[in-house]
C-alpha cells in the first residue's frame, strides 16, 4: 500500500514540473475595487508582464499577461522545434537556418506566396527586420513587413506593412487605353476576387471596392495594391489574402495596345459575403478610378502610409 501511494507521489510530482513557469517581469495585479469597469480608460492604461511557460527543451510558450483580482489574462505565442529545420508558431509551420553570425534564416510556404527573413531567436521565435513575401509563380516582391519596431507584449503593435513597388520598363498604359485587356493563361478574363472581410474590419463603415497592379507585357503581375476601400495596413489580414490571391493567377496574357504587348495599369473588383450597399466612396467606379490613378501619377499613394 506504501509503495503504490509513493508511486502515485512520484507520478503527480513528475506530472507538476513537466512545465514551469518563469514570471520574467513583475506580476501586473488590478482590482475590480479599483477599476469596477474594465472600459476604456481601463483598456487605456493596461499593461501586461511577461511570462514563459516551459513544456521543454523544445516547446514554450511566450505569454503576455495581467491580473484582474483572481483572474489571469494574457495573450501569447506557443513555440515548438519540430525538427533541427522546423519551427512550430501555434499552428504555422516555418522553416529556419542559422547563419554564420548566429541569427537565423527563416522561410514560410503558403500556398500562393513564401514570406521570407530572419529572426535573433528561434525558442522563443523572435523576428528582427524587414520580412519580404514573394510570389511563388514569378519571385516578385509582393510586400514587406518591417519588425524593428514590433512589441510583442502590446496586443495592439504589429510589423508595419509595405506594399512593394516593382520598377517596371518601359511605358505604362492605364485600362482604358488597351485594345485587348489582360487575361488568364486560358483566354479567360481575369476575375473578381472573393474574400471574407474579417478580423479588425467593420462593414459598411470599412469595405474595399478594388486593387489596382501592373500587369507586364511579360505577363506578370506586380505592384498590387489596395486601390478604393479603406482597409487599413495597421490590420493587413484581408489586403495580404487579396493580393495573395492575385498573385496566384500567375502568368497571365498581358493587355495589348494595337497588336502590341503592353504594360497596364488594372483593376481588380473586390467582392465579400458581408456586403449590403456599398459606400460611394469604396464604389469600384470610373470616377474613383479616375481619382485614383491621379493620386498615383502625383506620387501621392505611398507604400506605407
């Protein structure tokens, strides 16, 4: 009977340190006697502490958190080595490589794009730069994102985005100069895209009518970017699904002025299940259009603005 219950001792002491938890900045305590309402002069002033929970030599989680009497809030990353290659954020798989000045080479495949950079640490996973993601059919820079100035611990901060500007040769025709507009490898006209308009956005006060890229004369498809809407780059989700669908059109005919492959300025209508009736303003229109390539030819739209 002793042994069985020393047994049961080992087991629940072995089960009780298989993760710790390393608090690596005070605790941030508040009181519901002190802010009874968690508003936004509450949200205002919130801070969070730092915290890692260690599942192993391989596995951690990075979390971020307060103290509301009793209760614990936080929000975080979990990180697992799933091979000496591969790296585990949460549910997304990227690959690394250590260099020769031990920062590490990182890579993420998706299924039209790869997002490229590096990062001073691997467990926990720490980006540190410029990120840039490419297409997977041409190898053109398609965005980038820029980490110098990134808090983890701010559930509000994230990587500024850039859309990227390819330099392109030779003449530029807007759509409505083409003979004969561009096209999907099959002849077939280049099409609407389809999103979910989700996460930081709130329709019909923010919606999106279309993006505007450059297809070559080779047929590639470059500098694409939001054109009428409003979605904002400090919440990028639904712009980089946009363009990475674009981007997965891949080699396209290009646009043709008089027999002749040409460089074109094109729009991209954008279409979402949650749309009712559009602001005039997000309204994918001529005169919109007209407004905008204005805008681009005075060198008004930045990438990063």
């Amino acid at each position: 009977m002793k042994f069985i219950f020393y047994v049961s001792l080992l087991l629940l002491s072995l089960s009780l340190s298989a993760q710790d938890t390393i608090r690596l900045e005070n605790k941030i305590q508040y009181s519901s006697e002190e802010y009874p309402v968690r508003g936004k002069a509450f949200v205002a002033q919130l801070k969070y502490a730092r915290e890692d929970i260690i599942f192993s030599n391989t596995k951690r989680s990075v979390e971020y958190c307060y103290y509301y009497d009793s209760e614990r809030y936080c929000h975080g990353n979990t990180f697992e080595i799933i091979n000496e290659n591969m790296l585990l954020v949460n549910d997304v798989e990227w690959e690394y490589f250590q260099t020769d000045k031990n920062e590490f080479r990182i890579k993420r495949e998706q299924e039209n794009v790869t997002e490229l950079g590096q990062a001073k640490s691997i467990l926990p996973f720490e980006p540190d730069g410029i990120f840039y993601t490419i297409s997977n059919t041409t190898g053109d820079t398609l965005w980038q994102e820029d980490y110098s100035q990134y808090e983890p611990g701010n559930p509000f901060s994230k990587p500024r985005f850039c859309y990227f500007n390819t330099e392109v040769e030779g003449k530029l025709y807007e759509y409505y100069q083409v003979t004969t507009p561009p096209s999907k490898i099959d002849f077939t006209s280049l099409p609407t895209v389809e999103i979910d308009l989700e996460y930081c956005y709130s329709q019909p006060m923010i919606d999106v009518g279309s993006f505007i890229c450059t297809v070559t004369s080779e047929g590639k498809i470059v500098n694409i970017e939001q054109a009428i809407g409003g979605l904002e780059k400090s919440c990028p989700y639904t712009i980089k699904e946009i363009i990475s669908q674009i981007a997965g059109w891949g080699i396209v005919n290009p646009a043709t002025c008089k027999g002749r492959k040409v460089n074109a300025r094109w729009f991209v209508s954008i279409d979402h299940d949650r749309r009712g009736t559009i602001h005039p303003v997000y309204s994918d229109t001529v005169k919109n259009r007209k407004r905008i390539i204005t805008l681009k030819k005075k060198g008004k739209l930045k990438p990063c603005d």
